[in-house]
C-alpha cells in the first residue's frame, strides 16, 4: 500500500486545502481503507513539511465534510470515513435554522418535488411501504376521532413516500423537510380539526396515487 505520509510533499500555498486533496485521493484510489487511522497531526505536518495548524484546520474541514470521523480515549484519533448522505438533510435544516431558506422556499419545494416522489413510489413501492402508509392513515384518523390532530404523525406520511421510492437521497431530502414542517406547523395548531381533516383529505389522495399502480396492472 503507497504510504501517501512519506511519499507526497505539499506546497506551500492553501496548505490545508491541498492536505485535504491528497488524502481524499488516497482514499478515492484506495490507498487509505474506509476505518483506517489516520497518524497524528504531528507525524502528518513532519511528513508533509507543514505546521500543525495547517494539518489542524484540513483535519477539522475533513470532519465537516464527513470524510473522517473522530473518536476519543484510549484508542482514540482520525478515522477515514465515507461520507454520510443525511448530512445532506442536515445542511437543509441548517441553511433553514439560519435562514439561508426560507419557510416558503421549503414549501415550494416540497411542492414541486413530491409529484415526481408519488410516481415513483407508485411504481417501486413494497407491500411493506404500503402498510406502512395505512398504519399512518389509520392512526390519523384516529386520533381525528378524538379531536386531536398530531401534526407530526401526518408529516411522517410524506417520509414514508420517499422510502417507498427506494432511495437514500430521496428520503435524507424529506426527512430533513420533515423536521422543518414539524417547526412550521406549529401555526397550524390555531384550527387543530380543521387542520386535521385537510391533512386527511391530502394523504387520502397521496395513497391513491401510490396505490394506482396494483390497480393498473390488476385491470
């Protein structure tokens, strides 16, 4: 295996940015392995020739990024890791949180990416998704019957669309808008039956599209 520590010297200008580089091209290459223990930041800064700042503030971007993890203790330090898709989701909330977006962005999207996540699911969803989704329904009825409206539990419906399209980004995406309705919502209490039988009505639709497809392919 190429010991990238020994064998790459880095220049002297964006030193972190260029420290970042090379490792994430060892790890592309294969060079360093998902869980390998990266040295210390001593043993990287000798090797590559650069302060420990430098190593420092590339290891801390590395993080960001989730392209190594860190653990603490004994056995404890930088470990290579694979970049995790619900950072995906969290960036969302994040740019939300600090109002990068906005509550009628978030609206709008949801809006415009939800009918192509309805057809999909339509087409790849397993009888596990669709029990899944009338579990839902039914607890939302039921808690309707009894004048309660768990707006959370309605948004929980919108997931499970995104699961039924088997995919990763796709259910990292509405998770994390998920969370973000969950804060929005909270307006929404004012006309709590209302709000209820809307959300009814709307996840009654959504089904029916989802389960259109059994019903297609049994005419």
């Amino acid at each position: 295996m190429k010991n990238i520590f020994k064998t790459t010297s880095i220049q002297k200008d964006r030193i972190s940015d260029q420290i970042i580089t090379v490792i994430e091209q060892a790890v592309l290459e294969g060079s360093l392995k998902q869980g390998t223990k990266l040295p210390t930041e001593e043993k990287i800064a000798a090797q590559f020739k650069v302060s420990k700042v430098a190593v420092r503030e590339a290891l801390r971007e590395m993080e960001v990024r989730g392209l190594i993890r860190k653990a603490r203790g004994k056995y404890g330090g930088n470990f290579v890791s694979a970049p995790d898709v619900n950072r995906v989701g969290k960036s969302l909330i994040s740019c939300f949180q600090f109002g990068t977006l906005t509550e009628d962005e978030i609206i709008d999207f949801r809006r415009t990416l939800e009918p192509v996540l309805i057809k999909k699911a339509a087409l790849l969803r397993t009888t596990e998704d669709l029990k899944a989704m009338e579990a839902n329904i039914t607890l939302c009825e039921k808690d309707l019957a009894f004048s309660r409206t768990r707006v959370a539990r309605h948004i929980e419906f919108h997931v499970l669309i995104a699961k039924a399209c088997q995919n990763k980004l796709f259910v990292a995406v509405m998770e994390a808008i998920a969370e973000i309705f969950e804060d929005i919502a909270k307006n929404w209490q004012q006309d709590r039956k209302k709000c209820g039988w809307i959300l009814i009505s709307t996840i009654g639709s959504l089904t029916a599209s989802v389960t259109g497809r059994q019903k297609r392919q049994n005419n």
